[in-house]
C-alpha cells in the first residue's frame, strides 16, 4: 500500500511539474530573438516560481514517506487532497504569468497564486498531521534524521503565504519574491537530508 500512495503521489508531481512549461512559447521566427524570450519574462518567472515550489513539496512528501510504515483510509484520503491541490498548480501560475505581462490586475493574480499555496501548504500540513497523529511514522527517526527546516516548513509555510498574500495586494513584484525565495530556502534544507544519519544540530 505504501508503495502504491508513493507511486501515485510522484505520477501527479511530474504531471504538474511538467505542465507548467507548457505555456513558454518559442518567439516568432520572423523576428529578433532575444526580445523575444525577454518579453516572455512573466512566464519564466512563473515557471521558476511553481518548480521550486512543486519540487520542494515533492521533496518533502519523499523524506515522509521514507519514514512511513504503514497507510490507513485517513492518510489515503488527506493525501488525496494535498495531490488535488498539487495538480492544480499549472492554471493559477498561467493566471500569474498572464498578467504580470499584461500588467492588468497584477496584484488580484499575485494574490490568488499566494491563496494556492496556502491551501497546499495546508493540505500538506494535514498530511503530516495525520501521519503523526494515527502513529503511521517511526517518529523516533524521523525527528532525529529529518532537517528541522523541512519539519518547520509545513507549519511556517502557511504564514510565509499568508503574508505574501497580503503583500501581493500592494506590491506583487515583491510577492513573486517570496515565492521565489521560500523554495529556494527550504529546498537547500531539504537537500542536507541523509538517511540514517542525525541532523547538524544533534550532531553539535
């Protein structure tokens, strides 16, 4: 069962992960190249933005489940949920892209993708929850090996959002920061991660 949920859960990551570049489209051949890729830039940066931020949580979701030893009907049902929102995430970022070049309700886009990843950020909260709270986890190991950054991403994330949300309302360019940034952060977090091993901290 375990095998099954993993499978399933990397099958919507690539998808997802794989639409996204779908809407970068190769300039006129016509016309000059380089302002052309340029005038693309909103859909780079969108690109960018939702990448990280899908293979951060994929990163996530794989050290969990390294710990994961057994599944029950809660787990199956929460995890569900999270890969809905998950799926999703190509159409809020086309909407972001589409109008930070246009530049027509700039923030209005900004702060719809910010409400996105809140609610992923929840759902994937509720994942762990439940994971802990049904005792599906060789907890023991998993606080001892597992970065705290990535253990404080699911419950910090959602502020980060909740903020950039509100920060997107008067100053998106700023918001796209955030959500460029953050990935970036606990990513590298999560990269530190090794099996079997303790963390920096408890190795100090």
């Amino acid at each position: 069962m375990k095998g099954r949920l993993e499978a399933f859960a990397d099958g919507v990551f690539a998808i997802a992960i794989t639409l996204l570049v779908f809407e970068i489209k190769i300039p006129p051949s016509d016309g000059p190249l380089l302002p052309g890729l340029v005038a693309q830039w909103a859909f780079f940066a969108a690109y960018v933005a939702s990448f990280l931020q899908i293979g951060v949580y994929w990163m996530s979701h794989h050290i969990a489940s390294t710990y994961l030893q057994r599944v029950d009907g809660r787990l199956l049902f929460v995890n569900l949920l999270f890969l809905l929102t998950i799926a999703f995430i190509p159409f809020p970022t086309e909407l972001l892209a589409d109008r930070l070049s246009s530049g027509v309700d700039m923030n209005i886009a900004m702060a719809l993708y910010g409400l996105w990843m809140l609610l992923t950020a929840a759902t994937a909260a509720a994942v762990l929850v439940v994971i802990l709270h049904d005792d599906l986890m060789d907890n023991a190991a998993y606080m001892r090996e597992a970065p705290a950054a990535l253990t404080r991403r699911y419950w910090l994330g959602g502020a980060v959002y909740a903020i950039a949300v509100i920060v997107a309302l008067v100053a998106p360019l700023v918001a796209l920061v955030f959500y460029l940034v953050g990935p970036i952060y606990y990513g590298i977090e999560a990269a530190r991660w090794r099996p079997g091993q303790r963390t920096a901290r408890e190795a100090a």
